[in-house]
C-alpha cells in the first residue's frame, strides 16, 4: 500500500508551529489562572474591606442611637443610603456604593430570620431558603449567615443582573451585633478577574501574531534550508527525461553542500558511462548495418531498403547476386588478407561503376555482393555484367598472385508477384545455385528454375525417408564377351520405388543425391546389398563372375574408402578381384595425385577399376595415361551415332585401339542393335552392355 505522501517542509512548519503552541498554552495558561487568583484576592481583600467598613458604619449610628440623637430607622435608612444608595420611588434603591465593588458588586444585609433588611431590589423578601440556580444548589443565605458568624468569604453562582447568564460571585459576610444583621458584600468574580481575561487575550492575540510570523519565518528558512534537497529533487525529475541537469550547490557550507557536490559528482560519472554506453550502441548500429571489411551496407540494410520499395511499388527493377567463385580458395591459396582485397576492390568497383543511377549495393554475404538495380533494361544489365566481370578478371590478373577471379550472377527481374525481400532473396539464390550447379556464368531466374528446385527439395526429402525404410534395391545388367558371348560380369544399378512418389529414375535422383550425402548413404547401402547377392551371382553365372560398383566421386574421396570397401569385401567374402569399381571422369578433375593413391591401393588389394562414361563431357584420351585402370566403358552417347555416322564409327576405332595399347579391356555401354554389336565387335571392344543382349533385372 502506497504512504500518504507527506512533504518535509510541512512536516517541519507543523512541528515547529506544533512547539510554539506548547509553549504558549504552557505558559498562557499558568499565568492566567495566577493573575485571575491573584485578582480575586484582591477582590476579596476590597470586599472584606468593605463589610468592615459597612460594620464601621453601623457601629457609629447605632452609638449614636443609644445617645438619642437619631432613631433606629433613620439611622438604619441612613447606613442603606450610604452603602447602596437612597431609596426611589419604586421601593428600590440605586446602587451608590461608597465603595467600588465592580460593575455589578453591591452591599447587603439579612437578619437572622432570613429576611433581606438591605438591597438594592428586594429589600424586606424572606430569602432564607434561596439557593443557587446551579447544580449543586447551595443554601445561600443559610451558609451567608453561618459564615458571617465569624465573617469569612463565600462563593457561589448566581444570575447576572438582567441576563439570562450565571456567573461565579465572590462575597464576604459578617455578623453585627448591634443590629443583628449580617452584613454581605458581593460582587461578580469577571468584575475583578478582566483585567486578567484581557491579558490573556492580548497574550493569545500576541501568540497568533508570532505564529503567523514564525510560520512566515520558518517557510523561508526550511525552502532556503531545504533548497539544496529541492535542487536535487529537480536535476533527478529531469533525469527522467534524459536530461542531465546538475543540482544548484547552497552557499552555505554543511552537510547539504556535501550531498549536492556528491550528487553532482554521481550525474557527472553517470553521464560519462551513458555517453560511453551511447558510443556503444552507435557503434553497435553501424556494425548491425555496415559491413566492416567493403564499407557497404549488409543485408539488413538491402532487406528493408527492398521492403521500402515494394510498399511504394516500385517494380521496375532487377535484383542480382554476384558470388565471388572460389573465394575460399583463393582465401586458403592465397591468404585471407588477399582475400580481403579482392572483396574491397570488388566493392569499389561496384560502387564507381554503378550499372544505373539508384542502384542499391551490399555486401551480402562473404562471397556474395547483392544489388537493387531500377530502371533499366535487361540488354544493358547483360551488358554491364559482361563488362564488369572481364574487368574484375583483368584488375586482379595483374596483381601479385596473378589469380583469375571468376563469378556466378544471377539476377531476378522484379514484378508485382514479389511481396518480401525474403522472396526475392530466394529467386535469386535459386537461380545462383543453378547456375554454380551447372557451371554457368549468369542465369536469369524463371518459374522452371523455381520448379526444378522444388521438384529437386521434394525428392530430396523423400529419399532420406525413403533410404531408412528400404526403398532402393539394386538391380544387374549383363556384361557379354564379344567373342564368346558368354557373361563376363554384372553391373549393379540402383532402383527406387519410393511409397509417396512411385518409380523414380537414377537418371532422376543420381544427379541430385550427387549433390549431396545422400549419395554416401545410397553407396553404402548399394555395397551391402550386391556383396550380400555375389553368392546367388556366382551360382547363376559362374564362380569368378565380376560385379561393377558405381562409386560416386563424393564417396570414392571420402577419407575411408579403401579401407572401407577393403572389410565389406572381407565381411561379404567376396574376393576382390571379382569387384569392378566404377568410377568417372569427374574424380580425375579433383586432386589427381589422392586419386592415384587411392586407385594404386585398391589395385594392389586386388580391386578393379573401370572408367565409366567415357566419351561423354570432357572426356579426354589424355585422363586414360594419368591413371592405372583395368577397365573403361565407352559411353552410350558415342555407341547411339555409329550406325548413321562415320565419324563417330572412326572415333571409336581409335579410343578402343588407344584402351588397348594401355592394356585396359573395352566395355561398350548401351549397344541395341545388331548392327551396334557387328560395329563394336570390328572396333576390337571386348565387351558388350546394352539393351541388345540383357536389361537391367532383378535377381531372384
Ligand atoms: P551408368 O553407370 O552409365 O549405367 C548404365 C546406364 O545405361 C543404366 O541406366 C542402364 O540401364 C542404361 N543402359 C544399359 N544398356 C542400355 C541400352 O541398351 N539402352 C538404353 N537406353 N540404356 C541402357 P540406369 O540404370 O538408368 O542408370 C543411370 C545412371 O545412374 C548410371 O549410368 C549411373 O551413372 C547412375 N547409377 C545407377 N545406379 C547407381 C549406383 O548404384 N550408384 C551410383 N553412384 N550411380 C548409379
Ligand atoms: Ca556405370
Ligand atoms: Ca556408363
């Protein structure tokens, strides 16, 4: 629960306010009840005085009574008139005291019956039974009388003479003797004490002038006082809304001045860490935005630079990639600060040689430079980048290292369809990867692309399922000796019937399993399964029938293979010279010397090697000195035209005479026809496989 707020300066004014009152009610009280005392017995002395006085009176007239020379009733007429005025017409008499006993004091008497013998109003009443109109209803004159005996003082409440008001009366009383009347003198206590209510109130009037002084006192003392807090309490405010502002220092010098300067002293080292902590983040920012090493703006940038442009619809535009080919390579040939240069040279370039005006460049990725280019036409985009590449490829063949730098572009023409950067980002990588695929230099992005690559994720995601539940069985397609027509071998050929999308074709799926691990997985499973099948091959053939292997370059480099391949023969007991390893052209291309070594082991272990579609691609009768073979498989490609073309027929002559003069066997691949075989035969092949002789089939 939140305290009620309660602000120092008013609890300070308050306790202060609070001490005066105690003091003046501490002091007013006291000396009022003294001063009234004091008053009141002065009263009483004057009335006492009086009744004396009174008695004095009566004493003489009464002497002079005895001597004769008066009447008891004139001279008792004469003692009233003296002490309380002549009597008027109406029986009452008009209060010319002798003496002053107050506004409202008079003299009286009563004799011992209880009867007034003097007063002002009701001389000659019976009052012996009058008591007072208060609550405790005192018998007046009864006690007048017994006091009076021996004279002494007595007090009581009676009415004010024509009010309604009670109000305390003080009175002396005593017995004379002479008379037998007891003589009274009273008078109001207010009558004596005024003076001291008066005192009191110009006391009070006195103590509400010092409060209001001391309150307007106090006021400008605390806020001076308490200025250097207020100070403080402002600077923090204002804190608040990030401003730093320092708190005022008081003049005076105490405690306040030490905890503004060590507040002020916090505002400073504070503002300091937030300055630092500003340069941070501004530091941060630019990071977050700026690429370092090109100076260019990164792909956060690009991305909400190509949002800005959707939402103002602006479509008239080509997004192009352009992926510096091999950086890593050059980065490890060459060191990493080359590198560095030939991404900032790129940079540069690109910056000076904008292909329009607006053109929006960023640095991607570590090879891959992204670029927003508007207004302008495919022809002239086609023509910037044929020139930029050949002088990227001329400024870095002059530098120290002499390096080719080559790229990849790929570019995606903008139209409404495209909603997201993330989208066009997707186009265009696509498109990239495409053309690094298939090695080409720039590729526009279209739907087929867009198409192949789906077509490519979806069977790529069905194969690995369909790897773990056994979708892929080998099947074998005969090798026939030329001459004897007997089967030489088998080769074994991959299948897949996969549950979600049926029949799919190694022609389909062996280039994209290629790509990736998958082709690992499918290799081994391959091995199992035809090592596992060499008994029944042996049986349906013969004893030393070969089986071919297709191994993939991914698999045949990968760091284990001899030895692998070496213990699954060693499990499967099949002996080594009976498996033929079909490997191609493209593993010569990589690092020619592992391959030799790897080609030299598996030899020595007893391991054939064939080199498979030979013919096709880049095939180059050079590759068949640089390694040790047993066996090459001349592609069907080149058997399909020697029928219809003598070119093609006199090509054949001459690899198979070359083959021979390495001393590797010939093996003609997808030979149909009867003519094919007559042809083949004459160019001195030794082996036949293809459709003419046997199909693919399962072993049962
Ligand atoms: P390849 O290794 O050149 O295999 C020969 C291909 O030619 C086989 O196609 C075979 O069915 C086909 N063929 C043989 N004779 C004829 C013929 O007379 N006419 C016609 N039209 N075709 C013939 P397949 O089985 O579709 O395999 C295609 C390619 O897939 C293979 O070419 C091979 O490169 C790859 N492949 C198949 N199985 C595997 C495997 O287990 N591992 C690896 N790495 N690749 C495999
Ligand atoms: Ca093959
Ligand atoms: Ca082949």
């Amino acid at each position: 629960m939140d305290k009620k707020r309660a602000p120092l300066k008013r609890k300070l004014i308050g306790y202060i306010i609070f001490l005066l009152i105690i003091a003046n009610i501490g002091l007013g009280i006291p000396s009022y009840l003294l001063a009234r005392e004091e008053l009141e017995k002065k009263g009483q002395v004057i009335l006492s005085n009086a009744v004396h006085m009174a008695i004095n009176e009566i004493e003489i007239m009464a002497l002079n009574v005895e001597a004769g020379a008066i009447t008891l009733e004139d001279a008792q007429e004469r003692v009233k008139s003296t002490l309380i005025g002549p009597e008027t017409a109406d029986g009452k008499r008009l209060l010319n005291t002798p003496i002053d006993l107050g506004d409202n004091g008079y003299f009286l008497a009563y004799n011992d019956q209880g009867y007034e013998v003097m007063h002002p109003t009701i001389e000659g009443d019976y009052v012996y039974d009058v008591v007072t109109p208060d609550s405790k209803q005192k018998l007046i004159v009864q006690e007048q009388l017994r006091i009076g005996r021996t004279g002494g003082f007595f007090d009581y409440n009676w009415y004010y003479p024509n009010k309604d008001e009670i109000g305390r009366k003080l009175s002396y009383a005593k017995y004379e003797p002479n008379w037998g009347w007891t003589i009274v003198a009273t008078a109001y206590a207010s009558d004596f004490n005024e003076s001291a209510i008066r005192i009191t109130t110009l006391m009070a009037g006195i103590f509400i002038l010092t409060v209001i002084f001391a309150f307007i006192f106090t006021n400008n003392y605390i806020n001076q006082l308490l200025q250097p807090i207020f100070s403080i309490i402002d600077s923090m405010k204002l804190l608040n809304v990030n401003k730093m502002i320092k708190a005022k220092e008081p003049s005076q010098n105490d405690e306040l001045l030490d905890l503004v300067t060590g507040y002020n002293l916090m505002l400073e080292s504070l503002e300091h860490n937030m300055n630092s902590l500003k340069n941070r983040e501004k530091e941060l920012k630019k990071l977050a935005y700026i690429d370092e090493l090109s100076g260019l703006p990164n792909m956060n940038i690009m991305d909400q630079y190509v949002e800005r442009q959707i939402r103002k619809n602006n479509f008239s535009a080509y997004f192009v990639l352009i992926d510096i080919k091999e950086l890593k390579t050059i980065n490890s040939m060459y060191g990493l600060s080359f590198g560095d240069d030939v991404i900032r040279s790129v940079s540069k370039n690109l910056q000076e040689h904008m292909p329009s005006k607006g053109s929006f460049i960023t640095r991607l990725t570590g090879n891959e430079f992204a670029l927003w280019i508007p207004s302008i036409e495919e022809k002239t985009l086609l023509k910037w980048i044929e020139t930029t590449s050949d002088y990227w490829n001329q400024a870095f063949y002059t530098k120290r290292f002499e390096v080719h730098v080559d790229f990849t572009i790929s570019y995606v023409e903008i139209n409404e369809e495209d909603q997201s950067f993330e989208s066009i980002l997707q186009k265009a990588n696509i498109s990239l990867q495409y053309a690094k695929t298939r090695e080409l230099d720039t590729v526009r992005y279209t739907p087929e692309i867009f198409q192949e690559f789906e077509h490519e994720s979806v069977l790529k995601l069905h194969a690995e399922k369909g790897l773990n539940k056994n979708e892929f069985y080998p099947v074998y397609q005969e090798k026939v000796d030329i001459h004897t027509d007997k089967v030489h071998g088998v080769e074994a050929l991959a299948r897949w019937h996969s549950d979600k999308l049926g029949h799919v074709s190694p022609g389909e799926f062996i280039p994209i399993f290629n790509k990736t691990k998958l082709i690992l997985d499918l290799t081994e499973k391959m091995i199992d399964y035809v090592l596992f099948d060499y008994e029944k091959l042996m049986s349906k053939y013969q004893p030393d029938v070969t089986v071919s292997i297709n191994i993939s370059p991914l698999f045949f480099m990968s760091e284990h293979f001899v030895s692998y391949i070496l213990e699954k023969a060693a499990e499967y007991k099949v002996p080594t010279h009976c498996i033929i390893l079909e490997i191609t052209e493209d593993v010569l291309m990589d690092n020619l010397e592992l391959v030799n070594k790897k080609v030299n082991a598996l030899r020595q272990a007893g391991f054939k090697i064939s080199l498979d579609d030979f013919g096709s691609g880049y095939s180059s009768l050079s590759y068949l000195q640089k390694i040790a073979l047993d066996e090459v498989k001349i592609d069907k490609s080149l058997i399909d035209d020697i029928v219809t073309d003598d070119s093609a027929q006199r090509m054949l002559h001459s690899i198979v005479e070359v083959i021979q003069n390495w001393g590797y066997k010939s093996v003609a691949e997808g030979v149909e026809t009867l003519e094919q075989v007559q042809i083949v035969k004459n160019a001195g092949c030794n082996l036949i496989q293809g459709y003419y002789y046997s199909k693919p089939e399962k072993l049962i």
